[in-house]
C-alpha cells in the first residue's frame, strides 16, 4: 500500500506545510537523499504545540506532541515532494526533547514519531535515530526534529 493510502487509511490529518521561521528551507533534496529541517509540532489549526517536559506536559503528551511533529514533518514533504510515495526509507534522525534536567525517558517521548513513520511507511520508515535532552527548544515547544528521507524520483 502507498503512503499517501496508509494516509487516509489511518485517518491521519496532515497540519498545513509550516513557513520557515528563519532564513532555511524546510526540505533540501540532494541527488535521491531529501533533508528535512526541524520541525516542531504543528497542529491542523497552525498553532504549536508548547511547553517543557516534566513542567508543563508529561511523558505520555510530550510522546504525543513528537507524533504531532512526525504529521508536520509528512506535511513538508508531501508540499516539497508532490507525494509522500516517493519515500523510500527514513535514513535518520534527530529528535530534541525540550525537558527539566532530570528527565530520562527521551526515547520514549521520540517514539511518538518514530512509531507514526513506521505506521505510514512499514519498516522502511524505521531508520537510525538519536533522542536528546535540550534545555530549550524555539518558542517553548516541547520537541523538535530533524530527518533525512532516502527518496525516487
């Protein structure tokens, strides 16, 4: 099954393809290799998700707002990309937590969009990936990520 279908199929509604906020572009292809930016979580409505971990959201709603950031990365790439078929594997990523000091359980809050990549693209959406504690993130959102997609023409 495509992943435009797994799209609709999982009832998944992509937020709007976020502006850049600074001088970048939010996808840069590169021969077949597309790098994706940060990406923060965007809801459908276009405002952010926000807040620190271990503050202000829990474990359970940071790993929420890290799948909100994976639907947001999707949106970029299906603006830049035309389809979302053109993906043929995640390579990496690098996913940012904005938590107190004390906070251990980064992987678990990335999971949220790891496991959204995976539900969309199967296996092929399971790359490398690293998941770390920032003191901040841009406008106090809870998590930020960055991925590199293996694509077709």
């Amino acid at each position: 099954m495509s992943a435009d279908a797994r799209i609709a199929e999982l009832n998944l509604e992509l937020p709007p393809a976020p502006k850049p906020g600074g001088v970048y572009k939010p996808v840069v292809v590169v021969g077949n290799m597309a790098y994706v930016s940060g990406h923060g979580p965007l809801r459908p409505d276009g405002t952010m998700i926000t807040g620190k971990v271990g503050v202000d959201l829990d474990e359970e709603q940071a790993h929420q707002a890290a799948r909100q950031v994976g639907l947001t990365i999707l949106a970029s790439l299906k603006a830049n990309l035309g389809s979302l078929d053109r993906v043929v594997r995640t390579v990496k990523s690098l996913g940012m937590v904005n938590a107190v000091p004390d906070f251990q359980n980064h992987p678990q809050v990335i999971n949220g969009y790891s496991n959204l990549l995976k539900d969309v693209f199967g296996e092929d959406g399971v790359g490398a990936r690293s998941a770390v504690g920032m003191g901040s993130l841009p406008g106090n959102i809870p998590v930020e990520i960055e991925v590199i997609f293996e694509i077709r023409d």
